[in-house]
C-alpha cells in the first residue's frame, strides 16, 4: 500500500453517515424531477418495474465497484485508478492506440474539433493509462454541477415566486410563458444559481464529518417528511385513484426496446455511478463497513424516494385532469398549475419546491465534493481553498449554462468557434454541457470502472476487500444465505461456489459493461431504437412540451 494511503484522512462517523450522505448523493433533481415525466411518457407500471429490474442486475453492481474502489485505496477517482492500475496494461494502450488512430484519421478529413480532442485523448490514454478513467470522472462532476445548479436554482427562484404568491395559473398555458420568462431572465437565473453554489460550497467547506454528512442527517430526514406530506395530500384528492392505478398498473403493450434503455440508463445515472461520487465517498468509509449493507441500503432509499415522487405526482396530476405524459416540464408547468386547484396551494407549492431543493442540494455538494477532494488529494491543497476555488470556477462556467438554456443569442462568438470545430454546436451552451456529461462521460464512466474492476484490477481482489465487514458476501453459500441457513453447521462447507460474490462477478464482468455499453451507443444516437409506444387517450387538459435544450 502506498505512502498516500497510510495518511490520516478524515472519515464517516458511522455506517448511518456514509448511508446517508451516499443515498443523498443518489437521490436529486433525477429521482423527483425526472423519474415521474420518463414513467408518464413510457406507460407508468410496466416502465417501474423494468426500472426496479435494472436497478437490481446493473446498478447494485456497479455500485459496490465503486465503494470497493474508494475505500481500498482512500483516495479519490484520479488517486484510486492510479494506484490500482497495473505498471503496464494491453487492454489501456490498446484503447489508447483506436483512440489515436481514429483521432489522427479525423485530422486527415479536416474534422479539427473531434480530431484534435480524440488525439489528445489517445496520447493521454498512452501516457497514464486506466488513470484516465478517473480523470474522467472528475471532469463529468465539473461539468454536470455547472448546468445541474441552473436547475437547482430554479427550484429557488420558484419557491420565492410561490410565496410571494406569483405561481397561480388557471392554465398550462400561462404557467409555460412564465417559466419560458422566468429561465430566461438573467437576474434569476444567475442570481438563483449562484445561490445554490454558495450552498454548496459553504457544506463542502466544513469537510466530511462537520460538513457532509451533518448536513445529510438534517437534509434527508427533511427530505423524507416533506415527500410524504405531499402523498398525503395527492392521495387524497378527488379522483386521485386514477394516478394510483397509471403508476402501479403495467401496460406492457407500452414497453420496447427504446423505454428499455431509457430505464437502464436512469436507473445506473440516478444512482451518481460513473462520475466518481460513490468512489469518493467510499474513500471515507472505515475498513470494517459493510459495503453490501450499505450499497443496498444507498440503492433502496433511491428507489424509495423515486416510487414516492411518483405517488406524490401522479394522483395529483390526474385528480385535475392533466396529461401524465407531460415530459419535462410536468414540475415546473404543469404542477403549478395543478397546485393553484388546491386548496393552500400556495403552501403546497412552496413545499414541492423546498423537496426539490433538499434534493438537488444533497447531488450538488457530492457533485463538488469529487473535484474538491481530487485536489486535496491529488494537488495537496487544502479543503478550504479547495472548496472555495473550484465552486467559483464550476459557478463562473454555470453562468454560461444559465444564459443560454434556450438558444446561443448570448454566446453566438462560442457557437460560431464550435460550429466550425465540431460541425454543430448543439441547441444551447446549457444543453452542450448536459450532452457532453450525461451522454459520454457518464456511461464510459460506468463502463470503464464495470471493466476495470471485473479484469484489470480484478474480482478476486475487489472480493477480498469487500469481504471486510460482510462475511455474507463471498463466504456463504447464496442458497443457504437466501433459506436462512448460514448459520448451521451442516450447511457451511468449506467451500461456496454459488455465492453473493460469484454472482456478482458474472454481473460485473459480462453483463454490466454489455448493458451500459448498449445504453450508451443508444444515447449517443449510434443504435436507434426509438420506436414510439402506443398513444396513451387525450386527457382533459394538454400539456406544453419542454424546451430540448432541458431533456
């Protein structure tokens, strides 16, 4: 082990403080925010249970990769992959070398942008190997907080405009103008979003114990309450059994291959896998944590929150007649309005808006914690200059996220740069930041570590480093485990070939990396499976679309 790893770092007080922190590192904008719109649009019951599916054989997985990782070495994404990787690796500089060679061909088409950045890729990839990886991973948690806090600030702006009484819309209509005005105001949304880094910053600058996980103890109680407060209420509005029975009823007839994707994706990107968070807040843990408890305790207050955001909406919306197919904009469009037809709809309005914040809050400061710790550990900085120089940087970039999340009016300079590099600049600088992030760092995220773990670095060694603190996981028969068993003597044979451990790593070698594989050559448009589900019958009252620069 090296020198690095024997320095004192700062830990989790307890498994309770890892959990939290990690499950509110999962838990944001995506489960609350995105979860109910993507159910709506793929015909509700059916698409849960195909997301519960894949979160169960994809994301548990990847995420005991991930914590296995962090807590082995202590150290964050960049430091992990570096001290795991072997002195030389045919798998890396062969990946190294297609990457090169393809950025080189580019170059001879004159295709300068993707030319020039795939052949720094591949020499990058030469010169520190698997340690890319992480490099990666620090990258996509810069760039998804310098867009995400857009959107979290929003939710600020909104629960101010809910007090002061400015949400109440009698139709969709006027509430979709006022948010088209409202995200499209520089004074709110840089104001709003500049709010939130300071949040965000001001937590990660009281380090671990004082910062993250004391404000995780107070935020996901908090979180928890206000989300069923809202049940309460959506449940108990007339015609709310309706919602009740779109969400829990399948309707397989609306499942193919496109929503299957779209739940594999959202179930592996809610979990905050592939952008280094779950390694970073692995590094915190103690030896004798149990990883499995703890990855499955993350996976199931995820899971949780998301099925409970569904009931919180869905009822409401169809009590009041709107369409649940609504896309992204069914929180900020459609439920104001929905709200306004409640009684207190101030009041419940101004709660749905707080949920959203603690939500979003709990992502952003994991999101920020991966770039800080990378220069603690990496660049020797301290936590405070760390914290305060990196979420200025992450809040100067949002800036740029904040005024063009409509079209390139605000920046037509960088759109002309790009356009001429890479052929096409994307619809918003806000939504170049979100394709860059959401489409390619995060799935080759989860891909590389689902590879590194199950063949460079290997099985048996992640095994043997999650065996401290869960026996369970490789030392007993899965069989004798699942009957109640593992205790007696006539079924503790001295060697288990059917167990946690062995089922994972068939998981985690083969399956995993085919499926994030298959779900990123979707997302980025190079399999085309989008044949739409069958229409679902007009409601009573339509629902604007959503700007694409947000999808």
């Amino acid at each position: 082990m090296s020198e690095t790893t024997l320095k004192p770092r700062e830990h989790w007080s307890g498994s309770l403080g890892f959990i939290l922190a990690a499950a509110g590192s999962a838990i944001g904008l995506g489960n609350i925010w995105k979860f109910p719109y993507i159910t709506g649009e793929n015909g509700g019951g059916a698409f849960v249970l195909v997301y519960l599916l894949c979160i169960a054989i994809i994301g548990l997985p990847v995420m005991i990769c991930e914590i296995a990782v962090g807590r082995r070495t202590q150290r964050n994404p960049v430091g992990a992959f570096h001290e795991l990787s072997p002195p030389t690796s045919l798998v890396a500089h062969g990946i190294g070398l297609a990457v090169l060679l393809t950025g080189l061909s580019l170059l001879v088409f004159r295709t300068w942008g993707w030319g020039v950045v795939l052949t720094v890729l591949g020499l990058l990839i030469f010169r520190f190997g698997w340690t890319v990886a992480g490099f990666m991973g620090v990258l996509a948690g810069f760039t998804i907080l310098s867009f995400y806090s857009v959107v979290a600030g929003w939710t600020i702006g909104y629960i101010v405009e809910a007090l002061a009484g400015r949400l109440r819309f009698a139709e969709v209509a006027e509430a979709e103008s006022f948010f088209g005005t409202f995200m499209q105001d520089p004074r709110w949304a840089i104001g709003c979003h500049l709010v939130f880094m300071a949040m965000c910053v001001a937590i990660v600058y009281g380090g671990v114990r004082k910062g993250i996980e004391r404000w995780s103890k107070i935020l996901m109680p908090l979180l928890l309450l206000l989300i069923m407060a809202l049940i309460i209420r959506s449940v108990t509005l007339p015609g709310a059994v309706e919602g009740v029975r779109f969400f829990l009823r399948p309707d397989f007839s609306r499942i193919n291959a496109h929503s299957i994707l779209v739940a594999l994706g959202h179930a592996f990107f809610s979990l905050s896998l592939g952008m280094g968070a779950m390694i970073t807040y692995g590094s915190y843990m103690d030896r004798d944590q149990n990883i499995l408890g703890a990855a499955f305790s993350i996976v199931v207050l995820d899971t949780l929150i998301a099925l409970m955001a569904g009931f919180a909406i869905f009822p409401a919306v169809f009590a009041y007649g709107f369409r649940p197919g609504a896309g992204p904009g069914l929180v900020f469009i459609v439920l104001p309005t929905v709200f306004h037809r409640m009684p207190l709809g101030i009041f419940w309005a101004a709660l749905f808006f707080v949920l959203l914040l603690i939500a979003a809050l709990t992502s952003g400061i994991s999101l920020l914690e991966v770039v800080t710790a990378f220069f603690v550990d990496e660049r020797k900085w301290p936590r405070h200059r760390a914290a305060l120089v990196l979420g200025a940087a992450i809040a100067l970039l949002g800036v740029l996220c904040a005024v063009s999340v409509a079209d390139w009016s605000r920046l037509a300079a960088l759109q002309t740069t790009l356009t001429w590099a890479f052929g096409t600049a994307r619809d918003s600088f806000f939504d170049l930041m979100d394709h860059i992030s959401s489409n390619w760092l995060l799935p080759l995220g989860g891909l590389l570590i689902s590879v590194f773990v199950g063949w460079i670095w290997g099985t048996k060694r992640a095994v043997d480093e999650i065996r401290h603190g869960s026996q369970n996981f490789a030392d007993v028969h899965l069989v004798s485990l699942l009957a109640g068993l593992k205790d007696d003597p006539s079924h503790n044979a001295s060697v288990h070939i059917v167990t946690l451990a062995s089922l994972w790593g068939i998981f985690i070698r083969f399956i995993s990396p085919v499926a994030v594989l298959i779900a990123f050559l979707h997302t980025v448009g190079w399999l085309d499976f989008k044949s739409s589900p069958p229409e679902m019958p007009p409601p009573a009252t339509e629902a604007p679309a959503w700007p694409s620069a947000a999808e």
